[in-house]
C-alpha cells in the first residue's frame, strides 16, 4: 500500500485546465465568489466529481461536497476553495480540491477501498475577495455565522450574496450547517510563503492558524483648498491614514514574534491632487497565532486612532470585518500527517499557518489539520504563483497516506 502514488500528470493538467477559468493572461486567474468565472470553475469541478462518480451536493450558501461512497461510517473529508483574489494564482485552494479528486482517482484505479467513505469538498467565499468575511462558506457549514445573515451580505460591488448565489445556479437544498460532522478534515495547500523553500523542508505539518482580525475605519475630516489652507489648520483624513499605516508596521516590529499588521487598502474622497481629502477608508489586518498578543496589538491600535483623531480633529468609525480566534489543529491528525511524510522519505517542519483556511473553521466539527508544500519564493495571491511539480506529488502523495490512514482511525 505505501507504494502507491498519484498521477502528478494528472492533478496538474486539472490544476491547468481550472487556471484557464478566469484566466488574466498573466499565469494568473481572477474567479471572485459567486461572478460568471466563479460558476464556471464550480462547473468544471463539479464535472470531474461525477465523472469519478461521486454523489454531489450543493448546500443553502453553496458549499460543494462530491463523496465517493464506500465503505461505512462519517466520510474523511478533503478539500478547499476554487474562488481567487482578482489577481491570483492557480495553486491556492485549487490544489486542496483537485488532490482530493486525484487522491480518490488513484485509489479507484488501484481497486483500493477505504474503509469509511470519502469526500472532497469546496466552500463558498473562501478569500472574502468579493463578500466579508473570509472563509464565509465553510463559516456558515460549522455554524459560526447565521446562514440568513451570510445571503443578505453586501459585495463591494454591491451585489447580495443569496441573489448571486441563484443567478449563478448554485443556491443548493443540503442542509447547512452540516447535519453531520466529517469523521476527519484535511486540507492540503501551498504554503503561500518561503519558510519551506528557505529551511530546506519538503512537508509542512500545520500546527493550527493565527488569529485575524479584520477592520475597516472611515476617518471624516474637513476637505478643503490644498494650496490655502494652511498646515496646522487642517483635519486630514490621508495624513491620519499614513500616520495609521506607519504604527501598524512599528507595531509589528514592536511586538514581534508572530505579529503581523497590514493597511491593506486606503480610498480617499473626493481623491484629487489639490484637495484636502474629506474622508479616508481604509483596512486593517492584525494576526498573531496567541490570542492575548492579538488582543494587546488591538488594544494598541485602538489606542493610538483615538489619540491620532483628537489631536488631527478628525472623526473615526470602526466597522467590523472578520475575528476569528487563533485555531489549533488536532494533535493527532498532525502525528499521522508527520509519520506518513517520513514514511515516504520526505522531511517535515511543524508551523503555523500565517493565512486562514478552510480548515480552521472544520476544525470546530471534527479533527482537522493541514499539509503544506512549498511556495516558490513565497509568493501567492499573485499570478506569478508557483509550485514545483515535484512538490505537488509530494504534497498529493502526502495526503492519499493521510486520509487512508484517517480511514482506518476511530478517534474517541
């Protein structure tokens, strides 16, 4: 059984094939949640399912699960997302779906019957690109979010979510939240940085994913004449941005360790060159894999806009994103990720994941963990996105071992 191998021909024509949806003509591909290019790739997926003769279900915020139904008991369930960023590329969630359809197809070639069933799944949302929060689908499959609330959500181009779910055909009648916890999760992906390529290491063991917390602050000030307004007389919404951006990034250096702070995006109003701006809008993303660390650096933060808009004399409004706590994956889903890899010669590094995934919110239904391959140079959400073909089979090979060793698992 330890001799059997995936087709790496075969997971990465898929992956080629998915990439041209949406393509950018850059390497990259842009397929937002829920848009023309969304429906096409869950097309295209779902396609493959039932060729492989999976039983396909689409569930109330549309959510896909193919299972491959063998065997007895709670499925081991594989999987990710297909939507990207606008300029992504076509590894990120894509590989997590498609090894899933490569793991079962390699089995179903080799007449290997596992003994529980298994599935693969791809969620709604996962970038939070078009519609907030981040990993929206899978939020709402554990129960995290009110599945009411996630269809009236608002896209930054306006759209409801609920209505483009049905205008693209995917407002499935499963059941959501999910009747049934998985037996076990596992979510295969590239790293989407360089701590693999950097330290020599061929298999990352995802100990758990930091904590994110996501806002938007809409700074209001006074617009006026660029030329005539004097210095100490204004109420600048851009300079109490810049000055916000700048602390987040001495913040992080500050605090170091895991810390990580990002402005991300900044809108100005009415954004001319000889104008005073009236307002700024502008994101803040904070992580830390401890959660009181995540909460100190907020606490800073907060801090430092409220003294930043008294003394600029400008107005603040916060509005929640996304908060997710930090997510430690199950210890014994990363024994078996760790033993498996070593069984097939490959080296491992035991890390946190600095994105969210998918896989944080199974984790609240049923052990979960992750595997990580390499990212060339560390770069993603970027079409010039890359993973070596050597890597995805191992990383593949890496998740087949798992999910037949899970099978075979009953965890108490």
């Amino acid at each position: 059984m330890n001799a059997l191998r995936i087709d790496s021909n075969r997971l990465i024509k898929r992956l080629k094939d998915l990439g041209k949806v949406g393509s950018t003509g850059d390497g990259g591909c842009c397929r937002l949640a829920l848009t023309e290019e969304d429906k096409a790739g869950r097309d295209l997926v779902t396609g493959w399912m039932r060729e492989l003769g999976l039983h396909v279900t689409i569930d109330a915020i549309g959510n896909t699960v193919g299972v491959w139904q063998v065997g007895s008991g709670r499925p081991v369930m594989m999987g990710s997302h297909i939507d990207t960023v606008r300029t992504g590329g076509i590894y990120d969630g894509n590989l997590g779906v498609l090894a899933g359809l490569e793991v079962i197809e390699t089995l179903q070639r080799a007449g290997v019957t596992p003994r529980r069933p298994l599935a693969v799944a791809f969620f709604t949302d996962e970038e939070g690109a078009r519609f907030a929060p981040d990993m929206l689908g899978s939020l709402v499959y554990v129960g995290g979010l009110d599945l009411a609330a996630a269809l009236d959500t608002v896209a930054i181009d306006g759209a409801r979510l609920g209505d483009e779910l049905q205008r693209i055909g995917y407002a499935g009648a499963a059941s959501c939240p999910a009747v049934e916890a998985p037996h076990a999760f596992v979510e295969l992906h590239v790293e989407q940085g360089p701590r693999l390529e950097v330290e020599g290491q061929r298999i990352g063991v995802v100990t758990g994913v930091q904590g994110i917390s996501w806002k938007e602050l809409t700074i209001l000030g006074q617009s006026n004449h660029a030329g005539t307004t004097p210095m100490a007389l204004r109420h600048d919404p851009a300079y109490a941005a810049a000055a916000i951006a700048v602390f987040l990034r001495q913040l992080a250096a500050e605090l170091g360790g895991d810390q990580v702070c990002t402005v991300g995006k900044i809108d100005l109003f009415p954004n001319l060159i000889n104008v005073v701006p009236a307002q700024a809008v502008l994101t803040l993303d904070v992580r830390n894999t401890d959660e009181q660390r995540l909460q100190q650096a907020e606490a800073r933060i907060d801090a430092f806009c409220r003294d930043l808009a008294e003394t600029e004399g400008v107005q603040l409004q916060f509005r929640t994103l996304a908060r997710f706590a930090p997510v430690v994956f199950d210890p014994r889903v990363d024994e078996v990720i760790e033993t498996v890899a070593g069984d097939l010669g490959l080296s491992t590094l035991r890390m946190p994941s600095g994105a969210g995934h998918d896989a944080q919110m199974l984790a609240r239904l049923c052990p979960a963990a992750m595997i990580f391959t390499q990212s060339h140079r560390g770069v993603s959400h970027n079409p010039a996105e890359y993973t070596d073909p050597t890597n995805l089979a191992e990383g593949c090979n890496v998740l087949l071992h798992t999910v037949l060793r899970l099978a075979d698992t009953d965890f108490v």
